[in-house]
C-alpha cells in the first residue's frame, strides 16, 4: 500500500510542474504587437519595407498581429504603457492591452526577427521559429 501511495505522491508531483507551465502560458490572452511610429521615420518606411508585407503571414503575425500607433496621436486609452514611447519604431509587446516587453529602434531583419522571438518565449506565448533563408 505505501508503494502504491508513494507512486500516486509522484506522478502527482511530477504533473505539478506540466499544470504550473500551462497555467503560466497566456492561453487565453489577447496578444498584440504595437507598432510606434511618426511620420519621416527612415527606420519605420524599412521595416514597412522588410518585414511590414511579411509579417502578417508569418506564425509571430499570427500569434502577435500587428497594431500600429501614429506617435503624432494620443496613445490609445486601451494600451497600458511601461513607459513613454522615445525612438522609432518601438515595437510593444501587449498581452491584455499591457506593456510587457518593448523594441526600441530597427537595426535590421534578422535582429527584429530574433528579439521578437525571445519576447514571444520570455512571456511563454507559443510560435514556431522563422526560418531563415
């Protein structure tokens, strides 16, 4: 019998961790990737160049559509910001309309690519990698 408990104790323990996880995991959460921008921003027209026409097809786009913010505007009263908005492009991380991780600037595509993938993992939101040609 104290084998029998012993081996219910563990697979029980053993589960905790796979139910923390997927307790942690925004399931259920609205994601969204806000875009700053102004307008004669040189850096945002070569992200709208790059990865602007791309994105919305890509597992990211589809995990973290794309909102965009004219900085000439209000900040919308639904978006919860850490912190004021300096440089653009700023590319937001919201998960229920809240700041929870930010790009600042567009060095290039492979860089954008790579940041917004470790937000995506570091905030526990599934995605399949980009692969690279």
């Amino acid at each position: 019998m104290f084998k029998r408990l012993t081996t219910a104790f563990i697979s029980k323990l053993l589960a905790l961790p796979i139910v923390l996880v997927l307790a942690a995991t925004p399931a259920s959460a609205e994601v969204t990737l806000v875009m700053a921008e102004e307008p004669g921003c040189i850096w945002c027209a070569r992200w709208n160049a790059e990865v602007g026409p791309i994105y919305p097809l890509t597992h990211e786009g589809a995990v973290a559509p794309l909102r965009r913010v004219n900085l000439d505007n209000p900040i919308p009263e639904d978006i919860k910001l850490a912190r004021r908005v300096n440089f653009t492009p700023t590319f937001i991380l919201l998960v229920d309309g809240v700041e929870r991780n930010r790009i600042e600037g567009y060095p290039e595509e492979a860089f954008f690519w790579g940041l917004l993938g470790q937000m995506l993992e570091q905030e526990g939101i599934a995605f399949e990698l980009k692969q690279s040609n």
